[in-house]
C-alpha cells in the first residue's frame, strides 16, 4: 500500500520523472500498481458520484448516454471503474500495434509496459478531475440545489474560476505528463512518440468525458 501511494502521489505531481520511475520499477510489478492506482482514482471518482446521486440533484451539462437525468449519477457511480480501465486497456492496445507496425522499431514496448506507463501518465488528469467532482459534491452534500449550482457557473466569481482552473489543469497537466511519460518510454523518435502521447490522450480524456458529468 505504501508503494501505491508513493506512486500515485509522484505521478500526479512529478509527472516529469514518470520515465525515471518506470524504468526503474518496470521489472517489480509496476504493472499491477499502475493499475491498482487507476483503480484507486476511478473508485474516488464514483464515491463523488455517489454523493452527487444522494443530493437528488442531475447534470446540467448535456448527456449522451440513454440515462434518466434523475438516475445518470447513480449509472456515473457504477460505470465509472470499468469504463476507465477498459478506455485504459483500448488505447494500450492502440498504442501497441502502432508501435508493432512499426519496422523501424527494434524492440517494441510490451503491451504490459506500454498499459503501465499510460495508466501513470493519466493519473494527474483523473485526479484533477476528481477535485473538479469533490468541489461539487461537497457543496451538494451541504444543501446547494441544482440552481444555485447554476447560478454559481453562470456567473464569474469564485465557484467558476476554481472549477474550470481545476478542469483546465486536469487536461493541461494530463496531457503533458502522457507526452513526457511516452517520449521517455516508448522506442524511436521522440517526437513521433510525443505526438502519438498527444494523441492516446485526448481520445482518453474524450472518453471519460463522455460520462462524467
């Protein structure tokens, strides 16, 4: 638990020595940590949801999943787990048979080194986001009603600067830490590997975005 924790809290703020970290623990199960970390951080993510479900209240943004407004926190508190790791899992192969297909390539990253080194690279995003969630969740827990959440959003102060510098940290720091974590695992070039981090986290964090609300 304590190498865990140790992980999960230089990942999310030292994401620049994830290639020193992975390189370093990469042959003592490095794979299962990253995982149970991104476990730890989707389990956060539906406890929140969980709170914002017991408020009564339902998104204000748009959904797009076939989810009553009443029930989508309750579905968010319930899909949250396995739609992380399987988004995780989809771009870990992704990024595998980009690399497989490769010629150039030598000695491709394994699929169980390249789905480690992006579960680290996502936690800062996952936990930023995760704070953005927690803001609302407590102020939901203390009696804010769906309006004044509005009300808060619509209007420039506090509430809305926290929240969206929160969210504009989560994507810049996510995005940053999967470029710096890919150009110092992956083999060949670092800027095709920056743009291919680049890429495999956008789609994730489209993915995650597409049900969290």
């Amino acid at each position: 638990m304590k190498k865990l924790m140790v992980m999960l809290f230089r990942a999310i703020f030292q994401p620049w020595k994830n290639g020193q970290w992975f390189e370093k623990q990469k042959t003592s199960g490095l794979w299962t940590r990253a995982f149970l970390g991104l476990l730890v951080l989707a389990m956060a993510l539906a406890l929140t949801s969980i709170v914002q479900a017991a408020s009564g209240n339902f998104p204000a943004a748009p959904v797009f999943l076939p989810f009553s407004l009443e029930n989508y926190f309750v579905w968010q508190a319930v899909l949250i787990i396995p739609w992380l790791a399987a988004s995780w899992l989809l771009l870990s192969l992704l990024a595998r048979l980009i690399f497989v297909s490769d010629r150039r390539q030598k000695a491709p990253l394994s699929l169980r080194q390249l789905s480690a080194g992006l579960a680290l690279s996502f936690y800062p995003f996952l936990f930023w986001l995760w704070c953005s969630h927690l803001l609302t969740a407590v102020l939901y827990s203390l009696g804010m009603s769906q309006k004044e959440w509005v009300d808060l959003m619509s209007e420039p102060g506090w509430f809305q600067f926290i929240y969206i510098f929160l969210l504009g940290l989560a994507i810049l720091s996510g995005l940053i830490s999967t470029v710096l974590t890919m150009t110092r695992i992956a083999p060949g070039r670092k800027v095709r590997a920056g743009f291919l981090g680049a890429g495999l986290f956008l789609i994730f964090g489209f993915l995650v975005l597409f049900l969290l609300r």
